[in-house]
C-alpha cells in the first residue's frame, strides 16, 4: 500500500486543457452594417408612408 501523501482535490495524472477562440471581425461588421441599413430603411420608409397617408396621395 503506498502511503505517500496524495491531496484528494488533485488528480492523480496532470491533464491540460486548451480553448481556441476566433473572431472574424469582417463578418461582424458586414453584418452590422447590414442591420444599420435595414433599420435606417425601415424608419425611413415608415416616416414617408405616413406622410402620404397625410397629404392623402394614396
């Protein structure tokens, strides 16, 4: 029997662990340019259509 002290909280053989994290930075900013645009457009088109609706030229 080995009595060799061994801590309970440690594992008996060493393992490492790694994480690999990549941004693609182009691809987030195309998109949130994309959003921008759709959303200027949505606003904008929504402001003209209630001025039609306004002046009656429906």
């Amino acid at each position: 029997m080995n009595m060799s002290k061994i801590s309970c909280c440690e594992p008996e053989v060493p393992r490492t662990s790694s994480v690999n994290v990549t941004v693609d930075v182009t691809k987030i900013v195309k998109y949130v340019c994309f959003a921008g645009i759709a959303i200027v457009g949505i606003i904008f088109g929504t402001r003209c259509y209630r001025k039609m609706i306004e002046n009656e030229t429906l």
